[in-house]
C-alpha cells in the first residue's frame, strides 16, 4: 500500500487514512476520535468519520509539545534541588 500523501488527499481524512499516518491502527485512531483526544466530524450516509487534515496536523505537534515538556520535567526532576528550609539536598523522584 502505497504511504498517504498531502497531495493525494482532500482536506478531510478517513480513519484509514489517519491510522497509515500515524503508523497505529485503524482501532486506536477510533478511540481517540472517540475520546475527542482527536477532533473528528461524522459525514455522509452512514455516518462516517473524517478528520481534517489540520485537526491531525495540530495532534501531531501538541504530542511532540507534551514529549518535550515531559523530557524537560523528567531532567528536573532528577537535579539535585536544595531545601530552602535546612540547605540540604533533596532529589526529586521522577514521575510514575
């Protein structure tokens, strides 16, 4: 199957074509359209699931922005830090 590109498709993407995009499956794409994580439109007769092609893109650099603040919080958490009460050191767990 060939790779979905922005200039084979319209403006609206099928689950399908999410899924090939985001190298996960067709399930796993439903679930975040379902959990409004992904923003996405019912169309047509049946009713099917499109997501516009910006919406994905938006997704896209908001998970990059959460990896990244993640990486950030996890060094921080994992310097030395000093106690303002008794100037001792104090390690911060990273997160769970």
């Amino acid at each position: 199957m060939d790779a979905v590109s922005p200039d084979s498709i319209g403006r609206f993407l099928t689950i399908g074509d999410a899924s090939e995009i985001l190298n996960i499956s067709s399930d796993e794409v439903l679930d975040l359209v379902r959990s409004t994580e992904l923003p996405a439109i019912r169309v047509g007769s049946p009713r099917r699931w499109r997501i516009e092609r910006a919406a994905l893109e938006d997704f896209i650099a908001a998970k990059y922005e959460e990896s990244r603040r993640m990486g950030l919080w996890r060094e921080i958490a994992a310097a030395s830090v000093t106690d303002l009460s008794d100037t001792r050191d104090v390690v911060a767990l990273p997160p769970r």
